[in-house]
C-alpha cells in the first residue's frame, strides 16, 4: 500500500470515528472532549484534554474519566477493525494505575489484541502526554451484540 493511499485510508477512519464520537456516546462521555489523533484498523490513538471538570481533590484526573476514555477508545479501535460501527458491551475493563496526572492532556492507545465474531479482546495504554510516562494500562473484553 502507498503513503497516500495509506494516509487516504487512515483520514477516513479518522473521520468515522469523529462521527462515531459525536453520535453515537452519551453526552457524559462526549463532555470529556477526546480528540481522534490516528485511528487504523484496530488501533486507536485518542487525546484526552485536561480539563480541571475532570479532576478530583488534588487535582490530578480521576480515575473515572481515565476508565471511560479508556472504554471509548476500544470501542472506536474496533469499529476501524470492523471498519463500521457495530453495538458491542463491555464485558471486561480491567485497570491498573500507575501514576496520577494533573495539568496535562493524556494520549490514550488502544489496541485490539484478538478480534472475533462474538467478542473482542484488547489493550490500552495511557500516557501522560508532556512527558510520555504510562499512567495507566488497561485490559478489556468485548460482547459483540
């Protein structure tokens, strides 16, 4: 495959998972702001803005918001896979903190480790995007509906 035609490919699953954001998550979850950065076949690469709204007392972004930008970004890094939008649930998300975040965006990087008919399995990891340092990894599984 060619750059371009690579580049083409990427900028329309970047466009679909624009569109799968705004249209398809609850108005809680668009409220966190992720930003699509590259999206391919199975993988997502989402930002996640800093926004003090997300904070808990201390000021680093709780573990809440991490969670459900973690979830989204598998949900987005399947439907590339599929290459649509199809309904799935969350089966499984298991998280482990490494280090808090305060001030700064997080990139999130999910993966989809074995896709499947009926269920999906994958990775995320989270880094804190002025220094790249892991702040959480996750695991998940997937029902597809």
């Amino acid at each position: 495959m060619t750059d371009a035609k690579q580049t083409q490919g990427e900028q329309v699953l970047r466009t679909m998972a624009q569109g799968w954001l705004a249209e398809l998550f609850a108005p809680w979850v668009q409220e966190l702001r992720l930003m699509p950065e590259r999206i391919l076949p199975g993988e997502a690469h989402l930002r996640l803005p800093f926004d003090a709204k997300l904070c808990r007392v201390g000021g680093t972004i709780c573990g809440q918001a991490l969670m459900s930008a973690a979830d989204t970004a598998m949900v987005i890094a399947i439907s590339a896979q599929l290459g649509e939008f199809r309904p799935m649930t969350t089966v499984n998300l298991n998280t482990a903190f490494m280090r808090a975040v305060s001030n700064d965006d997080v990139l999130v990087l999910a993966r989809v480790l074995k896709p499947g008919r009926t269920m999906c399995f994958g990775q995320i990891d989270m880094f804190s995007a002025g220094d790249a340092k892991l702040v959480a990894q996750v695991t998940t599984t997937y029902a597809m509906l």
